[in-house]
C-alpha cells in the first residue's frame, strides 16, 4: 500500500521480519495503515556483516522516507530461541550466523535508537492479535505451519516469554509418545508428525515418492488414498496438540497460520475431530479454532507493534 500524502504527519512504527528467505520490513501507522515497504533476499552466504548491513539499510531507508520525529520505534522479529533480557539469539537453524551476538544492542548502536528484538512466531502471533484473525480477543494461541512449527501465545495483548523468553516453543510438544525424533532432542514432537517436512517425510515413507508438499495435497485433492492418509495422520497429530493447548489456556481463539493452511480443507476434518475428542472445553463451548487472516504480513504486522504494546 502507497503512502499516503500526510504520512509524515501520522506517527508510525518500523516493523522488521527476518526470514529464512526474504529480509522484508514496513513503516505501518497506528492504524494499522501500510505506509511504505522494503524487501530483499537474505544473504546468509555473505555473514553477518552482510545481513546487518542489510537490516539497517531496510530500516533506515524508511525512516528517511518518513522522518525520524513521528517514529514510534523498531521492532524485529528473528527466528530462533532469544534471550530477552540481553537481546541475543541464542539458537536459530535458519541464521546460525548471528547466534549468540548481540544483535539488538548492535543495530541500535548503528541507528542510533532503541531496537526491540522478538521471536518471528511471536510477532506473527501480535500481528494477528492486532490487525488480524484475533482483534476481537485479547488472549490467542497461535501455532505456524512450515518446514517446521512454531508458536505465539498472546494473553491480555501481549506476548507470553516466560522465565527465560522462550514460552510458546509449541512445535516441540510431544504428541506421539515416542515417536520420530527431533533435533531439539525430544521425540514425537508435533513438528516432527504435523509440519510440512513431516508432510513429505510420510510420502515418502509410504512410496509416493519424494515429493513436495504441495505435491502431496495435489494427490490428496485429486483424491489418492496415500496421500490422503498423509492429511489424516497430520490433522490427527495437529488435533491432539490443539486438545493440550486448549485445556491448558482456556482461551477464546486457536489460530493456524504457515503455508501449510493451503491444505486447510484436507486435514482440518481429522484435526477437529481429535481435538475435540480430547477437550471437553472444545466440545462444549465456543471456543474457536481458525485459520490466521494475515499470511506473510503477519510478522511485519506484529514486529511494527512491538513499540506499542511495551
């Protein structure tokens, strides 16, 4: 969305999302209102410095183009396990590059404001909270669905984080008492039985071959049994997740997010059925169980929040 012509004039925040793909970042007003966009490739194989670089360029091309007094603040949403208090990245897969660096401290040193750091299924979840799926609630739990799965638990409009900052690691639940093991070094977590590496892992396991998995939903649309076996198995393991979480919180709104909703209508059925099998919360209230509104804008959404919501 263009900005409009008195977008100087309108306080606004600058929300940053660092992906395992794409660096993408916004200046978004308090209304909600995109008023201008960046968006490049990350270049891990370049280093750190390379992708500081970059996160400043973004960050401060914006604020140029809007001014620097009616800047609310910046907020970043990064993959990864983050220690809070210090502002440091202590485990990401996706950007190993930047563990354990001070990362916050660093790019407010270089733009010469403060930063708050946050993790990106976190701010996922606050941008749904605020301009998404959960505007009508103040308490959500949010799962993500993708190569693996992550979390965001929102109560009384604000992130959980926990003792240590690390509430909301919702992907490493386990469901199927010993199952596949993970690399967190738990076995059946739900990431490991729900995700879409779980997804291909079981189509291959079955034979249909290394596939995608949207590969996959495209036989199960087209009706082939194996494939569709593969969205049960999910949407059960999905569903005894869901089961846990809503007896745990007892909150209004569940939210599913991630590429992975694309196969929404395969393996909701067998998700709803599970869960409400093991809640007697879900199967007598209204509590809600949606797909998320926001897609990859969530995360802008939220990281841009941040400085509103402290």
């Amino acid at each position: 969305m263009p900005a409009s012509p008195t977008a100087n004039n309108l306080e606004y925040a600058i929300g940053l999302d660092l992906g395992g793909t794409n660096l993408r970042a916004a200046a978004i007003d308090r209304s909600g209102t995109i008023l201008g966009r960046t968006s490049g490739k990350t270049q891990y194989h370049e280093g750190r410095e390379a992708i500081m670089s970059d996160m400043v360029s973004s960050i401060s091309h914006l604020r140029d183009q809007f001014g620097v007094e009616n800047l609310a603040g910046i907020g970043i949403g990064v993959p990864g396990f983050i220690s809070l208090k210090e502002g440091i990245i202590r485990n990401s897969n996706n950007i190993s590059t930047l563990e354990n660096f001070p990362i916050r401290d660093e790019l407010s040193a270089r733009l010469k404001t403060q930063v708050i750091l946050e993790n990106d299924a976190n701010a996922a979840a606050l941008g749904e909270k605020w301009m998404g799926a959960g505007r009508d609630v103040e308490d959500l739990v949010m799962l993500t669905l993708g190569t693996g799965i992550g979390g965001g638990i929102i109560s009384n409009g604000r992130v959980v984080h926990g003792a240590h900052g690390m509430a909301g690691e919702l992907g490493h639940i386990s469901v199927v008492p010993n199952g596949n093991p993970c690399a967190c070094g738990n076995r059946g977590c739900v990431e490991k039985h729900a995700s879409a590496t779980a997804i291909t892992g079981m189509a291959r396991m079955i034979g249909l071959g290394d596939l995608t998995s949207s590969e996959v939903y495209e036989l199960a649309a087209a009706g082939n049994e194996r494939a569709l076996m593969v969205f049960h198995t999910m949407g059960e393991s999905l569903g005894s997740l869901l089961g846990i979480l809503v007896n745990v919180f007892n909150f209004p709104l569940f939210l599913i997010a991630g590429g992975v909703i694309a196969g929404w209508d395969m393996f909701e059925p067998a998700m709803m059925a599970e869960a409400k099998r093991r809640s007697f919360t879900l199967r007598t209230t209204d509590t809600r169980v949606e797909r998320a509104q926001l897609g990859n804008l969530a995360g802008l959404y939220g990281a841009a929040y941040l400085p509103w919501c402290q």
